[in-house]
C-alpha cells in the first residue's frame, strides 16, 4: 500500500511537473509569437503612415508619400486594422507578461479606434484646414530644418520622390473636396479664408523682365540653395534641374490650381455655422472625436459641465492673484491690463524672446532632480515658427531622432517681438519642453523595453494631459516667483478649461464662433487674435482641445490617490517614473497601472 502511495505521488508530481513544462512551452512560444505579431504591426503602421516614420527618424520610408485619400489606400488601411484586431483574439492574456497584456490592450484600442475614425468620411473630404493639411507639414519639410533630412544625396533623392508623390494628394484632395462639397462636408467659411494665403504663397514665383522665372525664394526651393558642399557638382546639377521641373511642371500647377479653387468655388461653398453637427454624421463624428482624443467614455454634456465648473474654480484663484498684485477692478479689467501691459512685452527682436526661454531653462535645471529619476538623453532647442505658418500657430514641440542625430524642437510663434507679452512663458516653457512634451516623448522613444509600435503611438489624453499636468510643477521647479508668471500658470490652466466649454458648445450644443469666442474673451487673459485663432482650430479639429484637461485632471486624480494611500511611502520622482515609462497609453489603462504601482509600494 505504501508503495502505491508513494508511486500516486510520484505519478502525481511528474502529471504536474509535465504540466508545469508544457504551459512554460506554450507561453513561450506565445510570447515569441506575439512578439512577432507586434513587430508585424509597427512595421506595418510605418508603412502605411511614412510620414510618422519620418518624424522617429526612420529614414527607410523617406521617399513615400501615400495618396490617403484614395479608395485603395483606405480599403488597404481598414484591412490592415481588420487583421491585427482578428489576431489579438488568439493570445491569451494569462500567457503574456505583464508588459505584453499591456501592449495588447493598447493595440486593441489603436485597432478600435482607427477602425472607427474611418467609417467617417470627414477626413477624406475635408483633408485640408489652416491647423494641419499635408500642404503646411511638407512646407514645413522642405524648409530643410525639420524632420526631412537633406544631409546626403539619397535624402534629395528621397524628397523628389516624395513631392511627386505628394503632388498626386494634393490633386486627389481638390477632386475629394469637390465631391464633399455636393454632399455637404465643406469647411465653415472663417476657415477657408485662412487656408487661402497660405495656398496664394505657395503659388507665388518671381518672373524676370525677360520672362525667366526664379524659383529661389519658393518655399518649396530652399533644399537646393542649402545643398551640402560635399556634393560633386554633377550631382548638384542634376537636382536642381530635377527640383526646378518638379516645381515648374507638377507643384506650380497644382498649388495653382487649388488656390483657385478655394477662392472662386469653396469659398462660395463654405459652411455659415461653427460646428461639425451641422456636415452629414456630425452628431456621430464628434461622440467619436471625443472617445478618440480623451480616451474616455465622456459625454459632450458631461465634459461641458465639468469645464464650467473648473473655470469656476480657476477664475476664484485668478481673483487671489488680482488682489496679490493690488489691482483695482474686476477681472476682466484685469485681463485687459494683463494684456496690454508693456512691461510684460519687454523684447525687440525674436532672438530675446528664444533667450527668454532659455534662461527659464537654466533657472530649474538644478531642481529637475527632485521631480525626476530619468530624464532623456535627447537634446532639444528652442526655434521660432516658420513665417509661412506663423500666423496661425500655436507654440508646438516636434521630437528629435531617436538616433539623436536631430533634437527635438519647441516652435515659438513670435508675430511681432515687440508685442510679445511674456506672462505665460515659464507655463509654456514646462509644458512644450521640459518636463513636458520633450521629457515625456524623448523617454518613450528611448525606452529600449517598449515595443517599436508604442514608441510612435499619440494618444492627446495622455500626451497633452502630461504637458498640463506639469504646468503645476513650476514652483516646485523654483519658478512662478513673480505673480504674474503664476498668474500664466493660471491663464494656460484656464485656456484648457475653456476649451472643455466651447469645444462642446460650438460641436454639441450649436455655439457660432462668435459666442465662443465672447466667452473665451470673458473668462482669459488671451488677446483676441489670439483666441480667434485659438476657437477657429476647435472649429477645424473638433474634440482635439478636450485631451489636455481631461488628461490632466486625471493625471492629478491619480497623484492624489497614490499620495493618499501611500503616505509617507510616496514618492514623487517614482510617481512621475510610472507616469512616463509606458509611453502614450488610453486613460483607463494609466489608472489600472498606477493602481497597481499603489498596490504593490504599501
């Protein structure tokens, strides 16, 4: 009996360890084919969107330009989601690591929500706007100091291609816009009137009294007047000839044709009304737009509420500043004399407005350590906006290389430096650079222990969220020591609050640009240029303005609670660590992972 006893044992043990042996080997074999699965998926991400590729710095993709507005590429665009959400369902989470469940559950979303955005017919026949068209980021591209590399003669190579291909979506989008407009997807008027200059520039060349024509001050010239030295001249000749024809006989033409267009037929076109309720869909477009840019289940109605509320709050802090500084009058009368205020405008030229920002810079430099464990190697610089650009520009940060052969690059938009009021420079500076975008996007594409697809991803809820949330680490960072830097803080805080309020007023509630702008005017400091431009983006991007505060305010939430239950064991540089290390990533599974942080720290 003994001996039965001890041979059930032994069976028992060997059952368990085979079992034991088989799992390890399905997991493993698992995780190699995950791990394939997800290389399949960023490779095939960059081959369907080149210009991201471009923007991390991988230059194998330089040369391509797709035509995103044929039916081909977007058949090939839901087919390729379509796959990759069919093979997701065949890993099981209990054999992936934790890292992988959540790639998983981050591609699922990707998947979702690309598959959602192109069940609308919005972007395809409306591709272009002032904020952001494929014309204003390959203008931006051959100025030859941006993400486009004009080092070798393979990289001209690389951009003559990519502009006849470009020049095949510049024509695809004219026809696109001609056959949205029949069914009613057409830009609101207002807009059309700022997408207009910036197509009459591009049409624009010099002809001689002999009729030569000089392309040398074209926008789209600049990288054959910057050709590098080391290049033979036969080389140098053949690119130019090959430039001057591309531009003379293809781009010309096609700029031409489209700056015609707008002025004489979509002008005529255009929408009267603000919001996107009022295009074929709209209702439905939005509550997509708003899933897609907070990563949230968030009604119009609700986030609408929770913006009033929070300029409520913010205006109450606005009132202490008021009252710090010794100002007699309300707070609109505050605004005003914030904005007119010549002391706060003290430059002459942009390069003291850049110098500014570097100082702020230096300032807390020596307090960075106390906020954060890692910082990116990556360098970056500070530049003004582009002139073709400039006028409707918001500050933006464009990351670096992840090679580090280019730094990431904070765009100031600087109209007239004379004029340039710097109450909110220190908030701006901690938001587009450091330890905003620049900290949070050089570190995911550092991260060697993130897979190549979550290191390009963008999620505004995230990204955004972050940048505003550090808007709040300036006095722990040595700065907002003058009350009307700290009043800035404030005035960017309340700036993103607002947009909770007219982003849904103008898109959900039939708010005209007129009432959004009169209430951004009511409740900020803002010039209202500024907030013209500001409320036409809304207009153009509907549901993009929600991310920044409802990233932040769930970025806090999440502050609050680690710190609460923490206690003691809290700790900060830690807090931010597990905030960043895992690249953009939807709302939802932020929290489940600092939960789990707070969980595993008490």
């Amino acid at each position: 009996m003994k001996k039965l006893l001890i041979a059930c044992l032994t069976m028992s043990f060997i059952l368990v360890s085979c079992k034991e042996e088989a799992k390890k080997e399905i997991t493993a074999t698992e995780n190699s084919e995950f791990a394939t699965m997800l290389e399949g998926y960023s490779e095939g991400k960059l081959k369907l969107n080149p210009i991201e590729a471009t923007f991390i710095g991988d230059s194998r993709f330089d040369a391509s330009f797709p035509n995103f507005l044929s039916d081909a590429y977007r058949t090939d665009f839901q087919n390729f989601y379509t796959s990759y959400a069919s093979q997701l369902k065949d890993f099981n989470d209990a054999n992936l690591t934790e890292s992988e469940q959540m790639s998983k559950a981050i591609m699922a979303w990707d998947c979702e929500m690309a598959l959602a955005q192109s069940s609308f017919k919005n972007d395809l026949y409306m591709p272009i706007n002032q904020m952001w068209s494929a014309n204003l980021l390959m203008t931006q591209w051959a100025s030859g100091t941006s993400a486009q590399p004009f080092k070798t003669v393979k990289n001209y190579d690389d951009w003559l291609k990519r502009l006849q291909s470009y020049n095949v979506w510049l024509q695809t989008a004219e026809k696109r816009m001609k056959e949205g407009s029949a069914e009613g997807y057409v830009l609101p008027k207002s807009l059309i009137i700022k997408v207009i200059p910036q197509f009459d520039a591009l049409t624009t060349v010099n002809t001689s009294a002999e009729g030569i024509t000089d392309l040398s001050e074209h926008l789209f010239y600049a990288p054959v007047l910057a050709m590098p030295d080391s290049f033979s001249e036969e080389d140098k000749e053949r690119l130019t000839e090959a430039y001057s024809k591309v531009l003379m006989d293809e781009l010309l033409p096609s700029f031409k044709s489209m700056a015609f267009y707008l002025q004489s037929n979509y002008l005529d076109a255009g929408r009267t009304s603000s919001g996107i309720l009022d295009v074929p869909n709209g209702k439905a477009y939005y509550d997509d737009a708003i899933k897609f840019f907070t990563t949230t289940n968030m009604t119009a109605d609700e986030i609408h509420e929770l913006g009033l509320k929070e300029v409520a709050r913010i205006l109450a802090e606005m009132e202490k500043v008021k009252a710090e500084v010794g100002f007699k009058g309300d707070l609109k009368s505050f605004f005003n004399a914030v904005r007119t205020n010549k002391a706060l405008m003290p430059f002459k030229t942009p390069e003291e407005v850049i110098a500014n920002f570097n100082a702020i810079h230096n300032t807390m430099k020596p307090k960075l350590n106390k906020l954060f464990a890692n910082k990116p190697k990556a360098d970056f610089i500070v530049k003004q906006t582009e002139k073709f650009r400039e006028a409707s520009a918001s500050a933006q940060y464009n990351p670096g290389a992840a090679d580090g052969s280019r730094p990431g690059v904070f765009y100031v938009p600087i109209i007239d430096a004379a004029t340039y009021n710097v109450f909110s420079d220190e908030a701006l500076f901690l938001h587009e650079a450091i330890p905003g975008h620049h900290y949070q996007i050089s570190l995911t594409i550092e991260n060697e222990d993130l897979p190549q697809f979550r290191k390009s991803l963008w999620y505004s809820a995230y990204g955004e969220g972050w940048a505003l949330y550090t808007e709040s680490l300036g006095k722990e960072l040595g700065l907002y020591t003058d009350p009307y830097q700290y009043f800035g803080m404030l005035g960017m805080e309340m700036h993103r609050a607002i947009r909770l309020v007219v982003d849904t007023g103008i898109h959900a509630k039939g708010w005209t640009r007129e009432e959004a702008i009169q209430y951004s005017l009511d409740n900020e400091a803002e010039s209202e240029a500024s907030i013209t431009s500001e409320i036409e983006r809304y207009m153009a991007m509907p549901g993009q303005a929600l991310s920044y505060k409802i990233g932040q305010l769930k970025i806090r939430e999440l502050r609050a609670k680690a710190e609460q239950e923490l206690g003691d064991a809290f700790d900060i540089r830690e807090f931010h660590a597990q905030v960043l290390e895992t690249g953009c990533i939807p709302l939802a599974l932020l929290e489940k992972k600092i939960d789990a942080w707070i969980a595993k720290t008490k």
